[in-house]
C-alpha cells in the first residue's frame, strides 16, 4: 500500500460551518489526504454573521504548535496550504515555519510544494492590517503557487481591472514582482463587463523552457452571497495542482500547453467549485421557497433584509455544501476548458 499523501492546512477554524481548514479538510480527506491542521482562528462561526466569539492566536502559538509537530517527526509533508492568518507577526512566522519544513524535507529529498493563499480581504475590502501587506509580499516569491482572488490581484500588482485585459497585465506584473512561477487570480470580473454574467479565472505557469504559459477559463456567475470558496480553491488547487506536477516530473521535454500541470488543476479545481456553488444555491432557493411558505401560512413575516435576524439565517443557511458535494469533489465534471488566446 502507498505512503498516504500529507498535507499541513494553515488557516483558520471554526465550529460552525465552512471556512478555512473547515473548507479545506473534508474535501482534501475525500481525495485521499492525510490531513493536519494548525488552526490560526479559533472562532465559533465566520464573522459575516457579524457576531461571534473566540480566539486569534499569536505567532508563539503557531511556533509552539509546529515545534511540537517537529519534536515527534510528525513533519514529513507532500504540501503546505497556508489561508487566513491573523496579523503580520503570525504571517511572518507562518513564512519562517514553512521554510524551516522545507528545508528539513529537502534535507531528506522530499520537495514539499506551498500553495499560498494571500488572505487578506475582498470586495475592495481590507480585512487584515496594513502591515500585513509587505509580510506577505517578502513571502510571495517562496510559493509554488499563488492563489489571490481579485482584490487581492489588484493590491499586489497595483492595478485596477477596468478591462479584461488587465487581468492579464497583473499576472505579468506579479510575475515580475515575485517571480511565483505559478499564478491564479481565482476569479475576476472588469469594470467595463455590466451584464456580470460571467467572471474569469486567470493563470500564469512557467513552462519547462523558461517561457510563460498564461491562460483564462470563463465560469458562469452565480448570484448568491457564499463564504469559503477562497479556502475551498486552495485547498483543492493543492491536490489537483500536486497530482498533475508530480506526474510531470517524470515527462522528458515540453508538454502542450494544455497539459501543463497549472492548466489541469485549475480546470478541475473550478469544476468542483462550482459545483458546490451550485448545490449551494440550490439548497438557498429552497430554503427561501420554504420559508415564504412558512410566512404566509402562519401569517409571521420572515425578517427583514438588512436586520441582525435575517442575515444570521441567510448565513446559516448560505454555508457551503460540502457534504452533498462528494461525488462532484471526488470526481469532477469537467466542462469548462483553459483558453490560450491572450493577447
């Protein structure tokens, strides 16, 4: 029987839905990981429901968590995807423990692939501090893969996405910036785009040669508000991503562009999201369909939008649907292809 493929999740956690490592666990589990979370959060619920309680923990007790890892030789990982971590003395020790992990697997001839998830807000949102900022870029150019979604794109390199072709700009300019040979903004839609019926995800991956491969897929937009689709790409990017390039080291010479490990994990990765999306929403309409009825047979009208009330049900009952997604995250329907037409 074959070593069983580990991973180390860094993110946060909570009790109540899917968020961080709590996105991340099941469905690595269901794809054959074996899974060790170090949770940066301990919190009750993701704070879009706007109250919760718990913890951030400090970078000492990250230190500590790993320290204790390490003294039990319990750190001989395949891949470390690192999510949402609280303040820029517990990014900075995040970046020292990861490279302490890789130097140790070096040493014993074991690559271990990071795949870094730049946290750090949405929806022309900052959610971390501003010091947080230099701190992950002093990390950047150790990754194997970056996974920013578009505020995060556009903080990075500086540019707004008015046009599609800005998209693809801020791939060069990240590139040139950190030199992560991989690169996917994970979903962006520009400026310029009113109808807002479909959004983009874009990727840079350096071929074999030393030259750039960039590529885009085009994703329908499902209205729905959703919380840990971030965390969910990661955390599959990093199996689907690990898959495809360890297979390729042992391919002599190019392969196609559309072989190209980065191009295959990404289009597998965006089949399950969107999958669970799907589910996701499928399972809001109903809920919304059942509690109008429940309304207008009991004659007590549901909450109002906008009042504490309604979103901690919208919340509660918009968190992704892991569960009634395995078959799609085992196995996915791969419908929507990369595109090579960049200008």
């Amino acid at each position: 029987m074959a070593d069983a493929k580990r991973i180390l999740a860094v993110s946060s956690h909570v009790v109540h839905g899917y968020v961080g490592n709590r996105a991340s666990t099941l469905p690595l589990q269901l794809l054959h990981w074996d899974v060790d979370v170090l949770n940066t959060v301990s919190f009750s619920n993701h704070t879009g429901y706007t109250q919760w309680r718990g913890d951030r923990h400090s970078a000492q007790h990250i230190r500590d968590i790993y320290t204790g890892l390490k003294m039990n030789t319990l750190t001989d990982y395949d891949v470390v995807v690192t999510g949402y971590i609280p303040g820029a003395e517990a990014v900075r020790e995040v970046g020292a423990v990861v490279q302490e992990l890789r130097r140790d697997n070096a040493e014993l001839g074991r690559e271990v692939v990071w795949i870094l998830d730049p946290v750090m807000g949405d929806e022309e949102k900052l959610y971390v501090a501003p010091d947080v900022i230099p701190v992950y870029e002093s990390l950047l150019p150790l990754a194997t893969v970056i996974t920013p979604n578009q505020f995060e794109a556009e903080l990075l390199s500086g540019i707004k996405f008015h046009r599609e072709p800005d998209i693809m700009k801020a791939l060069g300019i990240l590139y040139d910036k950190f030199g992560t040979p991989n690169i996917v903004i994970s979903s962006a839609v520009a400026a310029d785009d009113t109808k807002k019926e479909e959004f983009v995800c874009a990727g840079q991956t350096v071929r074999k040669d030393g030259s750039l491969c960039r590529f885009y897929l085009r994703l329908p937009f499902i209205n729905a508000y959703f919380t840990g689709t971030g965390d969910l790409f990661a955390s599959l990017m990093s199996d689907r991503f690990w898959t495809y390039y360890t297979a390729a080291k042992s391919v002599a010479g190019e392969v196609p562009d559309a072989e190209l490990p980065l191009v295959r994990a990404v289009e597998d990765v965006s089949a399950v999201v969107q999958a669970v999306l799907r589910n996701t929403a499928d399972e809001v309409g109903k809920y919304n369909i059942r509690e109008d009825k429940r309304a207008a047979e009991t004659g007590i009208p549901r909450p109002q939008p906008g009042t504490k009330e309604r979103r901690i049900r919208d919340m509660k009952f918009g968190e992704l649907r892991l569960i009634q997604s395995q078959d799609k995250i085992r196995v996915p329907d791969v419908v929507a292809k990369a595109r090579f037409d960049v200008a």
